[in-house]
C-alpha cells in the first residue's frame, strides 16, 4: 500500500511540475504574441499615415489636371488612385485597360446608373489609355456612340444604354 501511495505522489507532483512548466511557457508565448501585435499596430499605422499622405498628394495633382482640362477643380476632388466617382461606387480606371471602346463606355454606363457623360468618359478614356490623343478624343467618342447604336442620348452630353430594339418578323413574301 505504501508503495502504491509513493507512486500516486510522485505522478502528482510530476503533473504539478508539467503544469508549472507549460504556464511559464504559456506565459512567454502570451507575452511574444502581445509584443508582435503592438509592433505590428505600430507598423499599421505608420503605413495608414503614409497613404493617407500619398492620397492627398494625388487629390492635389486630379484637381490641378481637372482645372487644365475644364476648370471644374470639384470633379477631381473626390478621384482617387485611377478611379472616378460613380452611382454605384467608383470605377477602376486599369479595369478598362484593353477593353475594347464600346465595352469600356458599356461598363462606365453600368457604373454610373446606367447613364454616363461624355466629358467624364473622354477624361477616363485618356487616364485609361484607350484613347491616346485628347484633340480627337471628343470625335471618337461620339463617333462610337453613334455607330454602335448601344446608346441613346438623354442630354447634351449624356447618353443611357439604349433599351433592346424589338426583333422585326420576317416577312413570308421575302425572297
């Protein structure tokens, strides 16, 4: 019996010293990882500071080329890094990037509510790339928009996607 209590002791304080251990090593690892998100904390905001710095170099930069373009300075305001606002939020001006013209005005007037301004679509046509010269940029958006037959025109200067035309019968006295 005395043999069997010696045992049942000395597994105790085994798993007391296991215990011990296991918390000290618990321990320095809560204490790394609380180190490691303060140094990361720190990181993130040091970078936050340096978009933020970054963003407003560039507003400074939209709205001296928006005064260039049409002295309109509040439309470039609200630009951000290759984006112009929207209905539905902003557009990415790289995702136009190798479209053809006609999808590139199809998905400017899906972003913008369906609708879309041709002094806006010749502004990001040229940030995008897809038109290269600004003299004949207004000529070539309103050549596509005309030949495409995609649009109809609600303004001067804004056009909608136009609505599916009806499909004509065929006629049964055609040759």
């Amino acid at each position: 019996m005395v043999a069997c209590w010696q045992i049942n002791m000395s597994t105790l304080l085994t798993t007391e010293k296991e215990k011990t251990t296991s918390m000290r090593t618990n321990d320095g690892t809560y204490t790394e990882l609380i180190s490691l998100r303060d140094r990361l904390d720190r990181q993130h905001e040091q970078l936050q500071r340096q978009v933020d710095d970054v963003r407003k170099k560039l507003e400074s930069v939209s709205m001296t080329l928006a005064m260039l373009d049409d002295g309109d300075p509040t439309s470039a305001v609200s630009a951000s890094i290759g984006a112009r606002p929207s209905a539905n939020g902003v557009i990415d001006v790289s995702s136009l990037r190798g479209m053809t013209q006609i999808e590139a005005l199809k998905k400017l007037a899906e972003h913008s509510g369906g609708e879309f301004r041709t002094i806006d679509a010749k502004r990001i046509f040229l940030q995008a790339g897809i038109i290269k010269s600004p003299k004949n940029a207004n000529n070539i958006l309103f050549s596509v928009i005309q030949r495409s037959g995609l649009f109809d025109r609600t303004a001067p200067g804004v056009y909608r996607v136009a609505s599916p035309k009806p499909i004509r019968p065929e006629s049964k006295d055609a040759f």
